[in-house]
C-alpha cells in the first residue's frame, strides 16, 4: 500500500510540473503614440542618444510586471548638439 501511494504522489508531483503553462517566449511590439501605458518592470537597453543630435529612432527594451519582454520605438531629440543652449 506504501508503494501505491509513493506512486500516486510522485505521479501528481510530475503531472503538476508538467501543467505549468511555458514561459511566452514573444516579444511584444507596442504601438507608438501619445499616452501610452507602459508597464514596466525592468528596463533591458535603451537606445544611447548622448552622442546623437536632432531628433533620432530610439528602441526600449523592457519586462513588464508578468516578465513579458516589450519593445517600444519612438522618436527622440538626442543631447549630444554642441551648439544647443
């Protein structure tokens, strides 16, 4: 009786591990606009716009709050002009 329920648990444990839906492994594209909610968990890069001038692209990468990986392009003025007061 001991080892049927040995088994019976073990098969539970394996089952259970098994059940566990997998990580979304797609990284979601979000749209560029005005008033955009972002849920960010943790910043993964950002575009470097120290050395740029005018208005450049720029890319985010981020985990949300669910560990889902976004990115976000948008449009942005770069701080590296010498000449801008």
């Amino acid at each position: 009786m001991k080892t049927f329920a040995l088994a019976f648990a073990a098969l539970l444990a394996t089952g259970s591990a098994f059940a566990a839906p997998a990580p979304d492994s797609t990284v979601i594209h979000d749209e560029n606009g005005y008033f955009v909610h972002l849920d960010i968990d943790k910043v993964l890069s950002s575009t470097d716009i120290s050395q740029a001038c005018g208005v450049i692209p720029a890319r985010l990468h981020y985990l949300d709050h669910q560990g889902r990986e976004h990115v976000l392009d948008y449009q942005v003025h770069g701080s590296g002009c010498t000449n801008d007061n």
